[in-house]
C-alpha cells in the first residue's frame, strides 16, 4: 500500500481505570482465534485490565521455489 507508515502501533501507556492516570502496560495474550489473536493491556502497577486489542493472524509464507 503506498503512502503507509507503519504496521501496527503498540501501547506504552493507557488509562487506568483503579489508578486513575496513565500507567505503563504488559501486552498478554488472552485467546487464539483463526479470525485473529486477543490481547489485553493490563497496569503494571496494580494488574487491572486498560483495554484489548485483536490482530490479524500472520499471512502464510508463499514459496517462489515451487
């Protein structure tokens, strides 16, 4: 695609809904699907949960050597 800048973008820091101000998150994986994986931004100050994320699973790897 022309013009496109990056892939994704990863969080760093999110709201925390217990702590009440932005704090930095762990990425988890919380389920496999064949539509794609689910992750879960969880505060790594108190471990609540500041939101998720669905990615597209990997596009399978063509050979040109067929």
């Amino acid at each position: 695609m022309p013009g496109k800048q990056f892939d994704g973008i990863e969080a760093s820091l999110l709201l925390c809904p217990r702590c009440r101000v932005a704090q930095p998150v762990r990425k988890r994986l919380l389920l496999c699907l064949p539509e794609g994986d689910k992750y879960e931004f969880v505060c790594v100050r108190c471990g609540s949960s500041c939101g998720d994320k669905m990615e597209d699973p990997p596009r399978p790897v063509r050979s040109l050597l067929a």
